[in-house]
C-alpha cells in the first residue's frame, strides 16, 4: 500500500469525486480489502468450525423413519457448482430391493454449514410415468462450491412420509 497521505494524481473511478487525497486512498484501501475478502470466502466467521467435518458425498441412504431407501444420481455428474443440473431419484423399499409408489415428492438442496439453499432457484420436481418410484428434478443448482445437503422430501407414498438427506460435496 502506498503511502496514504501522498496525493494521487490519478484519481481511482471507484472514489467519490473528493479533493481529500488521504481519504480516497482509504477509500480504496478499504475496497481492496473488501475485494480480498470475498475473494476467499462469502462468510468466513460462519466457515470457522468447518474443519471439523471432514467432505462427504453419498449418492443412496436410507430416509430419517427407515421407511425408504432412496438412490440419487445427477446429470452432469458431479454436479459443479453455479450450474444447473438434474437430479434423478429411484425409491425403492428400505433394503432397495423393490421400488416405492411415491404420489408426491418435493426436492431441496440446503448448504448447512451457512444456512441457504439455491437462493432463487426453484426446481421442479416430476414423478416418473413409467418408472415405480422414479422421480425426477431438473433445474437444480448449487449457487457455491462446500458442503450441501439434497433434501428428497417423500409427503405421501406407499410407506408414508418420510425424508432422505443425502450430502454431496462441490468442489471449488
Ligand atoms: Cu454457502
């Protein structure tokens, strides 16, 4: 950093259009700062215990009541951050031996560790006509890389409600 209290000739386009040299360079100083932050991380008090877990991905788990097993995939996979993707999901009997009647399934992805989810993005959600159990969500995104949540919310089906939480890891 240059020294504050020399004038600069050349005013930054980003100052305010002010004849106090000392405070457009604080200006500046501050904007770089900011710029460097970001750079890095959108929150890096909130990522401060992120250390502890250490990246999981897995694509088939079993629902919170143990009344599904549920297999995921994704196109592309494995689905980059900031890029749309679809999901496709297979439900089946909690030992995926056979396939689950669902009449209803909604489809979430939540980023835990900040507390958002695809901010903005609503992806729709339809049940395979042919497939028992098949559903399938287009317009899924992961709006920054780390660690996210899908969230495959049975509301009715042939073995009630329930909910799968699988994680999946996006790499930088
Ligand atoms: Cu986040």
């Amino acid at each position: 950093m240059t020294r504050l209290t020399r004038p600069s000739p050349q005013a930054p386009r980003s100052a305010a259009p002010t004849r106090r040299p000392d405070l457009a360079a604080a200006i500046v100083c501050a904007l770089l700062v900011t710029a460097a932050a970001g750079c890095s991380s959108d929150a890096p008090g909130v990522d401060a215990g992120h250390d502890a877990g250490a990246p999981e991905t897995r694509w088939q788990g079993l629902s919170d009541k143990g009344s599904y097993g549920v297999k995921v995939r994704t196109t592309p996979t494995p689905p980059p951050a900031a890029t749309l993707f679809t999901l496709e999901a297979e439900i089946f009997a909690p030992d995926l031996s056979t396939p689950a009647t669902v009449t209803q399934v909604a489809v979430d992805a939540w980023m835990p560790q900040h507390k958002h989810g695809m901010e903005g993005f609503t992806p729709q959600t339809t049940l395979s006509k042919d497939t028992v159990g098949g559903v399938t969500t287009q317009g899924m995104f992961f709006t920054m890389p780390g660690q996210w949540e899908l969230r495959i919310d049975i509301k009715q089906g042939a073995h009630g409600a329930d909910r799968v939480v699988l994680p999946v890891y996006v790499d930088p």
